[in-house]
C-alpha cells in the first residue's frame, strides 16, 4: 500500500514540474490559424479605416479601399465597390485610382467592358505619373483597343514604362515584339530577361 502511495504521490510530482516547467505545444496549424485570424482582424480594421477615410475625400484612401474591395482584403470581393471607389480616388486626381479604374474597364469587373474608357483612364493615370497607367496606355494603343491602332506612340509609351524599370512594360514589348534591335533598351530587356526567367 505504502509502494502505490508512494508511486502516486511520484507520479503527481512529475506532472505538477511537467505542468509547471514544461512547454504547452501548438502544433503549427494552430499557430497558422491564430495569426490568420488576427490577421483577418486587422484587415477588416484597415478596410474600416479606408472606409471613413474615402468618405472624408482622403483620394489615397479610395485607392486604398478601392484595392481593398478588389482583391478581398478585410471582407469580400466586390468589383462594383472597387470601381466606385477608384472612381472617386481618380476624380480627386490620385493617378493610383485611375489605373485602377482603367484595369477594371479593361477587364470587365465591376463594370461593363469598355476599352475606351479604360484607355481614357490610362491615360489620365499617365498624365499624372502613374507608370503602370503610361504602360497600360502604351499597350492599349499598340494593339488598338478602344481606339485606333497606333503602334509608334503605343511603343513609345512602352518603352518609357520599360526606361523607368516597370517591368511588366518591358515583358510587354518582348511579347509584343515591339523592340528595334539597335537600340540600347534591347540591351536592357535581354539583360532583365536574363534576370527573371
């Protein structure tokens, strides 16, 4: 009797040091999902946050929350959302919300395919600097949608997106083999070509 108590109170010791010193483990999926969800908290604060922000007429805030909604950041993927708020981020001048607002008439998410309005928002993204929207419009005017087919001046855009290292500009004229082989930027592209594949 003695012995078993003896093996009790021994067994109690080592659990109550194993409790006390030892190390509760979570397995990795459980890590993964609690950081999934705070991160899934934090993003529907931020989408929040952008929400009262465009509604001040903070213009990067609407691309902000115009990105929110396209790519289902802090809730679910709405493309009509999306188009208003690049809408909105465009007509107060942010070049970020006209590219946007460009991509989605080109694609037809949110709004009806209109090549035209794309190229037209394009084209304000680039007056305003955004390079990815002198590149979209460079690319829209080589291939001639939405308007005419204006190869030179669709190559040029390309080209000054592909100048200032944006790179899916410089894939584009790879592709699009809109390249004169004498020029130093064929150097550049064969060089990032190099690079990335």
């Amino acid at each position: 009797m003695r012995f078993i108590a003896m093996v009790f109170a021994a067994g109690l010791l080592a659990c109550s040091a194993h409790a006390q010193f030892g190390r509760v483990e979570r397995s990795q999926g459980e890590i993964a999902y609690e950081r999934a969800i705070a991160g899934q908290a934090e993003q529907r604060e931020q989408r929040a946050d952008a929400i009262k922000a465009c509604s001040q007429n903070d213009f990067e805030a609407c691309f902000t929350l115009g990105e929110y909604y396209r790519r289902g950041v802090g809730g679910l993927q709405d493309y009509e959302e999306s188009a208003t708020a690049h809408r909105k981020a465009c007509s107060g001048g942010n070049a970020q919300g006209c590219a946007g607002l460009a991509y989605l008439f080109n694609d037809g998410k949110g709004v009806e395919v209109n090549h035209a309005q794309a190229r037209l928002y394009y084209k304000k993204a680039c007056d305003l600097d955004e390079i990815s929207g002198c590149a979209g419009y460079g690319n829209l005017l080589y291939i001639g949608k939405g308007g005419a087919r204006q190869v030179d001046e669709g190559t040029k855009y390309l080209r000054n997106a592909c100048n200032q290292e944006y790179d899916w500009a410089c894939q584009r004229i790879i592709d699009l083999g809109a390249f004169d082989p004498e020029d130093d930027t064929w150097e550049r592209l064969k060089e990032w070509k190099t690079r990335n594949f």
